[in-house]
C-alpha cells in the first residue's frame, strides 16, 4: 500500500513578481490578517464565530420571550417591544444564524478540504461573502437603535403590515437593507461552493466520491441560486413601496399583497432545507464515523438529497393554505412527497448505525438528538401538509412547536459539527465530559420546551402574541416551555464554558475520530492550502482505506468492469440474515 | 463534467415540468414564472456543461482511476491576501444605510465601492502570493 502516497496535488499559482522571499505566512497578523484573507479556513472561522455570537443573541431573545409568557400577564416587556423581539429572534436565528452557520462557517471550511481543494474557487469573493453577512447583521440588529426600535412585523414581513403606513420607522428598512447584505453574501457562498465542488476536486474525486457533507452542500449551493435572488427582489420590490410610491403590494394602487406571501415563500420554502441539508449532512457524516461504517446506501443518500431539493421548490404555498388563493392539491401532495427522501434518509441513518461499533462521543450523542428530534418535527410537518390540518392549526403553536422541532434538531446537528470539525479547524478537541452535560441540557430542554407547545397550539393558542387568557392548563404549559427554554440556556452557557476550559487543552491529532473522509487525512489545523499530500482516491472515504487497507471500500463508480457495487453493509447485513436463518433451520 | 452537466439539466427539466404542471393547472401567475426562471437556471448552465463535456477529456477528477500526480499544475492565479473585500463590503454597508438615513451615505458607500473595484483589478493584475 506504499503507492497511496504520492506528489503534491495541484497548488495554486505562486507567482513571485516582486516580493520574493516575503512569505505570506509571516505576514500580516492579529486584526490585520482577520480582514485581509482570502484563506477559506480562516473566513470560515470568521463565520463560524459570528453565527454563534448570533445563535446567542437570538437565544437571549427566546429567553425574553419565553420569560415573558412565564405568565399570562406578563409585564417583563411591552407589547411593541415583545412583537420587536420575536420578529428579531425569528429574524437573527434563520438569516443571521442557520444558514450562515452552515454554508459560511463549517461548509466553507470543510467542503474544500473534504474534495482535496487547495481553497475555495473565489478567494476575494469568499471573503466578501463574510463582509456582507457581518455588516448585514450588525445593519439588522442597528433597528434597536433607532428610536422607533428595530423591525416588528415578523420574520415574514407580510404585506399590507410592513408597509410604511403600517411600520413606519428605520427599524423596518434596516431590516430590509440588513436582509439585502445578507442575501447577497448567501448567493457569492452559493456561486463559489458550486465552482468549487465542480471545478476544484482532487483527481479521482468523482462526483459520486463525495462526501455526503458535500453533495448535501452542493445541493443546499444550488438551492440558494434559485431562491435567493427571488427575496432580493422582494425585498427591493418591498422598499420601493415603501419609499418610492409603488402599489405592487398594496391593494389601493391595483397591487396584491399575496404576491409578496408568493415571492417571500418561493424564496422562504427552500430556505428551509437550504438550513436543513447542511445539517443533514453533518449529521450522516458523525453518525457514519461513530459507528465505524461507510455511510449505509451513499447513493440513496445522494438522490434522495437531490430530489428534496428538486421537491423545495415546488412546495411554497404550503405556507399560504390559508389565504384561499393557492393550488391546494399540487401543494399538498408535494409537501407529503418531501416526507419521501426524508423518509430515506432517516432509515440510512439507521441502516449506517445497524451493527456498528457505535461510540457514543459528543459529536455522536448531538446526531442522534438530532435525528430523534427532526423525526417529531419531520413527523408534525407530515400533519401540517394537509389542508384540513393546516386551517386548524394555522399561526398557533403547533406551528411555533414544529419548526422549533426541525431547528433545534438542527441545533443539535450544528453543535455536534461543531464536536466532530472543531479539533480540526482548531487543532484542540473540546472536553467530552462537558460535551454529555451540554448535550443532555440541550436535548431534554429541546423537548420539554416544544412539546407544550404542540398542546397549546391544538387547545388554539395562536403565535405571537405577548398576553393570553387566565387558564390554569395554558399557564401549567406555558411554564414547563418556559422551563425547557431555560435548559436550553444552560446547555449554552455549558458550551461557552467548554470553550473557555477545553481552550488549547486537548491537542487531538490528525485524526483523532479514525474518521474516513479527506479532510481527516492532513493535519490539524490544516495548513496553507490544506495538504502536504494526498493519498489515492478510490472511494468515497479515502483516508479510512489509507489507514485501514486490510478494510478498504468497495470503489464507487470504478467504472468499465461492469459490476454493480453493493455497500459493503448490504452485505454484511444480508450475511447475518443468512446466518440467523442457518441457526433457525 | 458529464454528471455535474445531467445534474443541472435532470433539475433543469423536473422545474419545467412541474412549472407546466402548476401553470395549466392553478394559472397562477407568480409561481408559474418563478418556477420557469428556475428551470432556466438550471438548463442554461446544464446544456452548457453538457456541450463542453462531450467536447473534452475526462478531467483526473472525472477518472475514477486518476492518480494525484494528474492533478498537478496550476489552477489559478489570486492574489494571496486583499484589504479590497473588506473594502467593498463597508462600501456596501453605507450604500445601504444610505436606504435608510439619508441619500449623503452614498459618497463614503460609492466611493469605499470604486476604490475596490480599482484596487482589486489593479491587484489581480499583479497576482502575487496565495
């Protein structure tokens, strides 16, 4: 197996004109070098950290939130103030934290490495992509600066109510231009992770050699080409009738105001799983390496996260079965077809834990949080796709219930990502003993916030309001979510703490998972254009056959002998069948 | 080159059916053009990748057999490290507050965006150390 070792791959060009000898790795540091790279490890980070002080700052808005429905008269925070609250924590946690956390932060890192890349395809617009999203949050979140406080009408921003006769006032229009930075950073991510993962693989790195992380990107990259710059124009198309005197969402001028739900929706849909495939894919990757296995039906897995992406974009006005102007069928029937590759993927992941040797890390504990977590968000979705169920349930909090469901799975997700790459991003691992404690905080108060909440919303509690009726069950329920909502806390403040005591404690090797994808195979932290060598690609988990060559993978798409390749655990599990029945016979 | 290009055109063509599908059937107006756009972006690249890909070698990480040695070379020139992001996003940034505060932000916004564009072009020229 000697042969696995071999050149250098391709390096960007080096071109000495003029300052030779002047090493860029002594170049500039400290601030200096935070705002001039083009390094994608180091934008990455920068994301990376960003998202999280935004995943914090969204919480604390939660725990106001929740604080205040603790009772039924709550007078922690006044009625403008609580609507300026869930509109910003709606507003920080999907733009500002999911996404970006995802796409910029640990995609933007990992992608390049898991493909043998020696940097994203755009350098220059990577990092741009970075100043758009910090400085369209920091424009986002100036609202509460402003007199008339920040942005009040919902994530959503539903026309006629965000108009300017309806929220006058520069929170809006901070919100608005926040939105536009921020979108604008998602479609330069989403055009340089396609040029990537298409033009930047190391040789023998076939398409159907990827990691699932990356497919899951690549996906979730084309995904925000076709629905981003939809938002973008809304929300052009919203200033202007806000400021220039344009009716095409209002009534009185001849516009519709559904036409906004439509244009919000196209965009708002796939963003959904735009923050879900990420996660998905992190999730497949720790749950692959955790039980020391190849990832259970890699091309079910591939074509699933195709179709679910395929499917997002004809599913939109699921959101809008309420307004009585959409196509009820066409989109029930494509929300229930989502629940399909859905379907697919959790039984991979369990087909990719069955008869594994699981170690229960962290990294591994947060994936299977998560997959039990999205299975009750995925299984309420299923609900809320059918018209009959939706009129009921509409804007109460079985909605709120649902898609906290699905986004704190996804937090699960990110938080075991962020186990799994930490040690390789930073060289260090974080301590596994705090890790179980923040976990157990995490997953326990995820549910215990969230399943009150589906009860409240089928006894007809609507979202979004500050004060509710005096009843000793709402109270009762309200409370426990209240409760939950302050153990998710905790598991935060456990994380920060875990930073701070893990800080450059644990140096973890190159590996320290015995884990199977490329980015396994340098070092921690990897270096300037990310490898010294690379082994031979012939396979979807390079470095597991590199180091274990007495278990090498099946290859996948080797091509030209004509044989159909089944997972090796396929097999395995077809043999134990065999051998099962053998003993009964 | 040939999966990357049946990718875009395989969604290319599900958003044009299911745009026919939804137009002729809820003549809805909005989602119909959406979802065309949406077949465009697909197909438009897809055929294009699908034109050079039957246009060229297999690239070494198209072959399943490649060796790392094929890969070496040059991929691209770019300057190593660029204050012009930086530099182009706060100019974004006042273009934007000049939405909201007042028409005066355009100067340092415009005027943050033009010397990017000089210096990043300037810069690219000069390539220089990744």
């Amino acid at each position: 197996m000697v042969d696995l070792i071999t050149p250098p791959p391709a390096i960007i060009d080096v071109d000495h004109d003029g300052d030779e000898g002047h090493d860029e790795h002594h170049g500039a540091t400290g601030i200096l070098k935070w705002m001039t790279s083009t390094d994608h490890k180091v934008i990455g980070l920068s994301y990376t950290v960003t998202s999280v002080v935004m995943l914090i700052i969204g919480g604390l808005f939660a725990e106001i939130i929740r604080a205040q429905l603790a009772s039924p008269n709550g007078t922690l925070v006044s009625l403008a103030q609580y609507n300026e609250l869930f509109t910003m924590h709606g507003s920080v946690m999907i733009y500002l934290f999911a996404g970006p956390f995802a796409f910029g932060g640990l995609a933007n890192i990992i992608v390049p490495i898991q493909i043998g890349a020696p940097d994203m395809a755009f350098p220059r617009l990577n990092a741009l992509s970075y100043w758009l999203y910090l400085m369209g949050s920091i424009t986002m979140l100036m609202g509460f600066f402003t007199a008339g406080g920040a942005a009040n009408f919902g994530w959503v921003a539903y026309a006629p109510l965000s108009n300017s006769i309806n929220t006058p006032g520069a929170g809006a229009d901070l919100w608005i231009g926040g939105l536009l930075l921020t979108g604008f950073s998602a479609i330069f991510t989403g055009v340089n992770l396609t040029a990537t993962i298409f033009y930047l693989r190391a040789p023998g790195m076939t398409m159907f050699r990827m990691p699932i992380f990356t497919w899951n990107m690549l996906v979730t990259a084309i995904l925000i080409l076709l629905a981003f710059p939809v938002l973008t124009a809304g929300l052009i198309m919203l200033y202007c009738d806000r400021h220039f005197g344009t009716h095409i969402f209002s009534v009185a001028g001849g516009g519709v105001p559904v036409l906004w739900q439509h244009i919000f929706w196209f965009w708002g849909h796939p963003e959904v799983y735009i923050l879900a495939l990420p996660f998905f894919g992190m999730a497949t990757e720790i749950i692959a390496v955790f039980s020391k296995k190849p990832v259970f039906g890699y091309k079910s897995m591939v074509f699933a996260t195709l179709s679910i992406g395929a499917l997002s974009l004809g599913v939109w006005a699921h959101h809008m079965f309420t307004t009585g102007v959409v196509l009820l069928p066409f989109f029930s029937f494509m929300s229930l077809m989502i629940a399909v590759p859905t379907g697919i993927k959790i039984f991979n992941w369990i087909g990719t834990m069955w008869r594994g040797e699981l170690w229960f890390s962290t990294a591994m504990l947060m994936a299977l949080g998560f997959l039990f977590t999205f299975l009750i968000g995925g299984l309420t979705g299923i609900y809320l796709a059918s018209p009959p169920l939706d009129f009921f349930t509409h804007d109460t909090y079985f909605v709120v219930a649902h898609f906290h469901s699905i986004v704190m799975a996804l937090v699960l997700a990110g938080m075991g990502g962020l186990y799994f790459w930490g040690p390789k991003i930073t060289g260090y691992l974080l301590n596994e003993k705090f890790g179980r404690i923040q976990f157990w905080f995490l997953f326990i108060g995820t549910q215990v916030f969230t399943f009150p909440q589906y009860i409240l919303g089928l006894d007809g509690m609507p979202r979004r309001i500050a004060m509710y009726p005096h009843s000793p069950q709402w109270k009762t329920l309200n409370d426990w979510s209240t409760f939950g909502a302050i153990l998710v806390g905790i598991s935060m403040i456990v994380f920060v703490v875990n930073v701070g005591y893990s800080w450059k404690k644990y140096p973890c090797g190159d590996n320290p998972w015995d884990a199977q994808t490329l980015e396994w195979f340098t070092t921690s932290p990897p270096p300037h254009h990310n490898f010294y060598r690379l082994p031979q690609i012939r396979s979807e988990r390079p470095t597991w056959d590199y180091n274990h060559p007495e278990h090498r993978s099946l290859a996948h798409g080797t091509g030209g002998t004509g044989t159909h390749h089944e997972p090796p655990l396929a097999n395995a599990i077809v043999g134990a069948l065999e051998h099962d029945q053998d003993h009964d016979a | 080159m040939r999966v990357e290009a049946k990718l875009l055109l395989g969604l290319g063509a599900f958003f044009g059916v299911m745009a026919v599908v939804y137009w002729n059937w809820g003549h809805e107006n909005a989602g119909g053009v959406m979802m065309f756009a949406g077949m465009l972006l697909c197909l438009v690249p897809g055929s294009y990748y699908y034109w050079w890909s039957r246009r060229m070698k297999a690239r070494p990480e198209d072959d399943p057999n490649a060796t790392q040695g094929e890969g070496a070379g040059v991929v691209g020139s770019f300057p190593g490290s660029s204050i012009f992001p930086f530099t182009l996003g706060m100019g974004a940034f006042f273009v934007v507050l000049a939405l909201v505060f007042g028409i005066w932000f355009l100067v340092p916004g415009l005027g943050l965006a033009a010397w990017a564009l000089l210096g990043a072009t300037a810069e690219g020229r000069r390539g220089g150390h990744v």
